[in-house]
C-alpha cells in the first residue's frame, strides 16, 4: 500500500489564495503532479460540489476539503499551511493548516480507515501544534505517517492511555447515571463522521457522560448494540445523510443537527441530548423522515422537503417504467402493435401456451407474453410514485398508505397527478403522528398497524371522496391537450422541455422535465401517442450536451485542456447513453459558454422530435433502446442536429466571447520547496 501523503503533497508557508475554491483547485494540481489523479477539473469539480454541501473548516485554524472523486488514483493526502489563512467557514475563524483529503471512488477499506485516522487525529492538539512547528514537508510526512500508520508500540501506548481515560470518567459517575448513544455520517463518510465522534466523544467524556457512538463512514460500520441502545437516554444524530438503521431509535429523544455542528458545538450537543432525555416532551425518534433533512438545524424549508419528496418518488418509480416500457416495445417487436389492441394479449396467453401456440407462432405468444408483463409492470406506476412520496415523507409507515392513495388515483382515472397528491397527502398524515407522545406499551404498534390504517382511511377516503374526481378531470383534460398537440404548440413543447434538459445537466429542472415524460407513460396507448412523443423528446435533448461536448473536442482540441478531451471521449459513450452529467466537468469549468450553447442545441432537437411525431416506449438507454423508438431515424438525425449546433456555438464562445488563458498555458502545478 503506496503511502498516503509524499513531500511532493505538502505546500508550507505559501500564499494560495484568498478563498476556498482557489485553495482547493492549488491542492489539486498537486495531486495531479504527484501522478495521483487523472486531471485536475474533475477532481477540483468533486471537492467544490462537496464544499457546496457542509463548510469544512473546523475550530482551531483547520479545514479538511475533501471527496470521492473518479480523477483520483488512489488515497491521497495534500497538505497546506497557509500564509495568509483563509476562511473556510468555521465559526472560529480562517484556517491556516488545510489537509485535502482525496479518495478514489472505489477507495478499499484500509485506505479508509487510515484517512480516518487522520481526521480523527486532527482533532488532538498536541498533533495540530506539531504541524504548525514543522520546519520542512519532510517532517510533515513523518508526523502524518505517524499518526496514520503508527508502529506496534506506539498504538499500544495510545490504546492505554483511551482506555484509561474511559476507565477514569467511568469511575465518577453515579450508578444512575444518564447514558447517551450517536450517530456520525456525513456525505462521503472520510472526515466529518469520525471527527465529530470523536469531539462528540471527548465532550461527552469531560462532562462525566457515557456516550457510545456508531460511525456511519466509508471505513465501515460496527453497530451499536442493541443492548446499549435500550440503556440509553438518548439518541445524538449528527448527520448529513440518512441513518442507517434508524428504526433500532424508535422512542428515543433525539438531538438531531448537521454533523459539522457535532464538530464545532459537542458540548452543546451533549448538554442538549440529557435535558431531552428528562424531558417528557421531547422530540423523538419516529418513523418520520431522516432526522438530518427535517431538523430545523439543516435549514431544509416547505419547498425543499416537497422537491426531495417527489424526486424520490420518481426515482423509485423509474425502474418500474423502464421495465415496462422496454417490455411493451419488445412485444410490439414480437408481435406487432395489433397485440395491444383489445384484449388481444389477454386472449392470447389464456388461450395458448408453448405446446398449444396461435396460428402467428411462438414469436407472436412471446411477444403477447412481453408485452402483458411490461402492461403489468407499467400499471405500478402510479401506486409506486405515491408509495414512495410518502416514503420520503414518513418513512415505512408512509408506504402502504401511500400505495393505497395511489393504487386510488389509478382507479378514479387520476393518473400521476392524483398519485402525486394522494402521495404528498398519506405521508402527510403519516408523519403527524410523529409527535404523539403515546404510551410505551403502544408505540411497537403505531409504525406498523394505527399510523397504515389511519392514513390510508384518511388519505384513500379523501380521494374518492373529495379529490379524485376533481383531479381526474384535470389529467383527462391535460390528456386531450397533449393529444390535440399539433404545429407550432408541439414544437413549442419541444423547445421548452429541451431548455429544461440543458439548463442544469441533471439537476432540479432537468429532473422536473424528465419525471414530467416519465409520469405520463402510463397513459400513452396507440390512440394517446402524445407521452411517447414527450418522452423521445425529452430524451433526445438530454443526450445532445454530452455528445455536442464530445464533438467540440474533436473539432476544436486547442480549445480544451488536456483533462476536457479525456472527458470528451468519455462523453460520446455518456452522451449515446442519455447521461447528460457527461457534460457537467466541461460546465463546471466554463458555465457561462457550455450551459447557453448546450441549451440551444437541445431545444433545436427537442422541436424536431415534437414536431416529427419522434415516440420513445422507454424512458431511458438512449439509442440503445433504438428498438422502442419510433422513427429512429428521425430521432438520430434531431440528436446530431443539436450536438453540432451545440458543439459549434460553445466553440464559437470560447474563441470570441470573454477570452480566458488557452489551456495549455494555464499555471503550473504548484510544487513547494
């Protein structure tokens, strides 16, 4: 195993700039210097989206920037001690010691665990006064070395001396003493999670608490014992992501707060999870959402929590469309598109089998067979998206309801916008039983029995009492709209949803556009080609990006780093695909060229297929579903329309609009003395 951090990672005493990002892209082209990772954008794009997410300064002058990145090659530790510091978002000032830490995105489990030491050790004075007294990188490599890779002695003496310490704070407290349990978890598991354990940790020892805490990090996972979770008083969710396991909690009063907050404000923390716990009132674990998205601490407002509820449940529906729709175009291969007239699928399979096949022939019974399972398949459309919603909403205990709803908006003729309400409503009811305080001997039934059958009476009766009729209106009405669609009102559509797939590269509005395609597969027949139609659309412009990026490459190579035409010819594949994040490290690098280009191209290619009557069956795989597609001819000839106007527009920005330093003259990697 290489080593972690080399003399050639380590800048000292040097100016890198003013901010954060200008820190971070300096400790990145050290990386790519060392020959430990592949390009310098794409690992700087991770470690900027990852800084997006939480601040990663520290208290103590310190900050760790770090990702999980496919640019890097293996584990690496790069090393700054800043003149003048820079502020990276700690409550106690800018930081003049700046570890970036690296990981690959398949990192092994011991490169993990040692870049967890090192975070860990980051924590301890005596360590972080050493490497401010270094006088070369030399001795910085050895300090680090040490601490991550320490000899046989050397842990031994450090395992004594934590035992000690537990074993003295042990011996002050009383025998009924309040015992309190954690949680530390942050996006890519490296630093943050085991650096607020630790200061979750040592506050919990200097107060006299016994604190047990479960790191939820990329280094692995040992879970609390089921024992000691029953024994405490309550539960410390210092969390950036979901917990893992989190109805072992159920009834536990609970601290909830971003991790960093478990880094900057232990004390606080602890403090606050013993008054809970004495507290008859206190918020407590339910089978409500993750307590890191609806903690007021993590800011998420109304609008937010809706978004994030939706998006989950087009995600989780997604597989259920994609299986359908690539089944139901497999049986039209098979069998024509007479099998989806009728019951003429259902005649078939009831009325033959392999040894008994109908006149046509085996290919014809397979393809009725395809075709009624993909029929099937596509008819969880609707149950699923509401299912789900309320998942997001309230957990386990908003899924049955939640698919009941939806199960009810199909019924009422609904379709995905009554599951959408149905959904948004069965998780609402489900998660206002969160705050009941009911009795102990009753709470093992709420999440499995009451909160199920009091949101699916309330959710399912709203919705064929109130609602559904309503909203059944509106989708047929919305259905005879997209259906009449002809001329310039298609082209138009067109238009719109190819902006909408440019804008963001796989962001929020590109996902509004899509679910939108998605969503109404469900009601496309022969008849109603109009879904079919939005989604070859909608598909079609989200691979132009990619692919014009691609091309823009090939025609013009002086214009893009080294690194953009690497990404380039991994964007042909990305782009044919319809993965349109293939585009997103040419955006990140110059937003203001790429995103305005690639959204002229693919609003051209979304009017074309509107306006050719262009109809996708699958709602993903590119051209790879050519089968699905109908008129793929046309479908080719609007994606390579766009990905050429987009590639010349982006290459007539870089050379003509606010010109930038060519990319082989960009700076040298820095390298210190």
């Amino acid at each position: 195993m290489s080593a972690l951090i080399t003399p050639q990672l380590v800048a000292l005493d040097q100016n890198l700039g003013s901010d954060p990002s200008t820190v971070i892209r300096k400790l990145a082209e050290l990386v790519v210097a060392a020959g430990r990772a592949t390009e310098v954008e794409g690992l700087y794009a991770d470690a900027i989206a990852r800084e997006s997410k939480t601040a990663t300064g520290i208290p103590g002058g310190l900050a760790i920037p770090h990702c999980r990145s496919t640019a890097v090659l293996e584990p690496t530790l790069a090393m700054a001690r800043l003149t003048p510091a820079v502020d990276f978002g700690s409550k106690d000032g800018p930081a003049d010691l700046v570890f970036f830490i690296a990981a690959p995105a398949g990192a092994d489990t011991e490169h993990l665990k040692l870049l967890a030491k090192l975070a860990r050790s980051l924590m301890k004075k005596d360590f972080t006064g050493s490497l401010r007294e270094a006088k070369s990188p030399d001795e910085i490599v050895e300090l680090v070395t040490a601490v991550v890779s320490p000899t046989p002695d050397a842990a031994a003496a450090a395992a004594t001396e934590s035992a000690a310490a537990d074993a003295a704070a042990s011996a002050g407290r009383s025998a009924d003493a309040i015992s309190l349990v954690a949680i530390t978890a942050c996006p890519t598991g490296i630093a943050h999670t085991y650096m607020a354990a630790d200061a979750l940790a040592a506050a919990a020892r200097e107060a006299g608490v016994e604190l047990h805490v479960e790191t939820q990090g990329s280094a692995g996972l040992t879970p609390l014992d089921p024992a000691v979770i029953a024994a405490a008083g309550a539960v410390i969710f210092a969390v950036d992501v979901d917990v893992r396991g989190k109805e072992r909690f159920v009834g536990k009063p609970v601290i909830n707060a971003p991790v960093k907050r478990g880094i900057d404000e232990p004390a606080k923390m602890i403090a606050e999870a013993l008054a809970a716990a004495k507290n008859p009132n206190a918020r407590r674990v339910t089978g409500g959402l993750d307590p890191g998205a609806d903690s007021d601490e993590a800011g998420e407002h109304m609008g937010q929590r809706v978004k994030r509820a939706l998006l989950t449940g087009v995600s989780y529906m997604i597989p259920f469309v994609a299986g359908g729709g690539l089944l139901i175009a497999l049986g039209f291969l098979l069998a024509h598109y007479q099998i989806a007239l009728g019951t003429t699928a259902d005649d078939v399979i009831k009325g033959f089998t392999l040894a008994h096949l109908p006149p046509q022939g085996l290919l014809y019974f397979l393809g009725a067979v395809l075709f009624k399972i993909g029929a099937l398949s596509m008819g969880f459309l609707v149950p699923a998206l509401a299912g789900y919603i309320a998942y997001a909403i309230a957990d386990r205990p908003g899924i049955a309801p939640g698919f009941v709803a939806g199960a009810v908006a199909g019924y009422m003729g609904a379709g995905f916008l009554g599951g959408i309400v149905g959904g948004l409503l069965a998780g609402v009811v489900a998660k206002s039983f969160e705050r009941l305080n009911v009795p102990r001997w009753l709470r093992s039934l709420m999440p499995v029995v009451i909160i199920p059958l009091v949101a699916s009476i309330v959710a399912s009766g709203a919705m064929f009492l109130i609602l559904g009729g309503p909203i059944a209106a509106v989708t047929k009405g919305l259905s005879s709209w997209l259906t009449g669609m002809s001329g310039v009102s298609a082209i138009a559509l067109g238009v719109i949803l190819g902006l909408m797939m440019a804008f963001d590269l796989g962001g929020p509005v590109n996902k509004v556009a899509y679910a939108f395609a998605v969503a109404g597969l469900s009601a496309a027949t022969i008849d109603n080609p109009a879904p079919w139609k939005i989604m070859a659309a909608v598909m079609a412009a989200g691979m132009v990006p990619p692919l014009a990026m691609a091309l823009a490459t090939v025609l013009d190579k002086k214009l893009f780093s080294l690194a953009e035409r690497e990404n380039g010819k991994a964007a042909w594949l990305l782009g044919a695909s319809f993965i349109s994040e293939g585009a997103i490290p040419f955006a990140a690098a110059d937003p203001l060229r790429v995103i305005p280009a690639s959204m002229l191209g693919a609003a051209t290619t979304g009017a074309i297929c509107m306006a050719g009557g262009v109809t996708s069956k699958a709602p993903h795989g590119g051209i790879f579903v050519f089968f699905a597609i109908g008129n793929v001819g046309l479908f080719i000839l609007a994606i390579a329309v766009g990905a050429v106007i987009s590639a010349l527009a982006v290459i007539a920005l870089k050379r003509y609009a606010v010109k930038k330093e060519p990319a082989e003259s960009q700076s040298p990697a820095l390298v210190s003395a």
